[in-house]
C-alpha cells in the first residue's frame, strides 16, 4: 500500500519544512516502502505524531491589487511528503468507513471521488427543471464561509467522529495530529517566525478536507 501511494505522487510537488520531495521517494521507493509502512504502524499504534509532520511553511500567492495588504495573496501550505502519504492512507480508511455505514449524503460533492462542482450543478440543474416543469416556486440560496477551514473547533470535530462510530485508536491519532501544529510564511528565502495554530483543519492537507 505504501509502495503504491508513493508511485501515486506526483514528482513535481514542493516539499514541506522537513525538505523531502515526493521525486526523492519515488526514486527510492523499493527501499524506503516497507521502513516507511513500520513507522506509519508504530505512529498509528502509539498515537504519536512527530512535531515535523505537524509544520508548515505557508508560501503567499498574490492575486490581484495592492502587494502590500495580506487578503491579496492566497497562501499556500507546504507540509511534509511522508505526513501526506499516511494521511492518504487514513483517508482512504475513512472514506471506506463513511460509505459502508452511508454516513455520505447523496448531495455531498465534494472532496470525493467521482464527485465533483460538475456532477454537483448537474444534479442541480436536474432537480430544479424538475421543480419548475411540475409548476412549483424555487427559491435558491448561495452560501460562502470564508476561511471555512481555519475555524473548525478541534473538540467538535473529534466529538463528531465519535457520534459516528470511528474507532478510539484512530480518534486519537487525528486529535495528535491537529494539536500542536504551527506555521511560517516564506517568502524569497526569508523566514518568519513561528505562529502556532490552534484552530481549523490543516491546509493542504490530505485529511483537511474529508475532516471538514
């Protein structure tokens, strides 16, 4: 299983703060597959998280207008390669588990596999020529969060994960997964200090978006 993320990666992708790129495991896959699946087993067992998978560099993208004001960049999260791999791994789990117990809802899109903002709006689209041939009013509403992610409560997410069943082993390697987690802005070879984060679900992360 290891040995097949790996070969899944792209070799394109930046590293995160530790500095290992995804074109480094996949030129040594054969040799680092099987040490690789005995640390993932003893972090999973042991419920220990080392402190590299939980930093992040954050990497600003300007969009558009002033430079100088902050909310025109879009940051980008760099976190570790290895961290992503077991993350890949535990997402396939959960993703295994929600649908064999239908804990998805049929109108949940996103984040899934074969699902996508296409077969969302052609659902859409389908239900409301329905409504309107039947002669029925449709009123539409549009919903944004901003920064729907960073505002996560960890207490109510692992609460939740619990109210749906997931076992008490996995539980806990997520919850030491999302404590103690901190971040720093690169830009051009300079380095911010580090800020802890204590809220959210991570950015850039494999399981951010199936936790959210």
């Amino acid at each position: 299983m290891v040995a097949m993320k790996i070969r899944d990666m792209k070799d394109n992708k930046s590293p995160g703060v530790d500095g290992i790129p995804p074109k480094l495991l996949l030129e040594i896959v054969e040799q680092i597959s099987i040490p690789l699946a005995t640390v993932f087993n003893l972090s999973l067992e042991e419920g220990i998280v080392p402190l590299e998978w939980k930093e992040a560099n954050i990497i600003p993208l300007f969009k558009k207008g002033s430079r100088n004001k902050s909310e025109n960049n879009r940051p980008v999260s760099l976190t570790s390669v290895i961290c992503k791999l077991l993350e890949r791994l535990i997402k396939d789990h959960l993703v295994d588990f929600l649908v064999k117990n239908k804990l998805i809802n049929p109108s949940q899109h996103g984040f899934f596999k074969a699902r996508s903002c296409l077969t969302n709006m052609l659902c859409f689209l389908e239900d409301v020529t329905k409504w309107v041939d039947e002669g029925s009013p449709v009123d539409i509403i549009y919903l944004d969060f901003k920064k729907a992610f960073d505002k996560v409560p960890h207490q109510r997410l692992l609460l939740k994960l619990k109210a749906l069943g997931l076992g008490n082993g996995m539980i806990n390697w997520i919850e030491k997964w999302l404590i103690d987690r901190r971040q720093r802005v690169v830009v051009d070879g300079e380095v911010s200090n580090w800020k802890s984060v204590l809220s959210g679900v991570p950015q850039g992360s494999v399981l951010g978006p199936i936790l959210f």
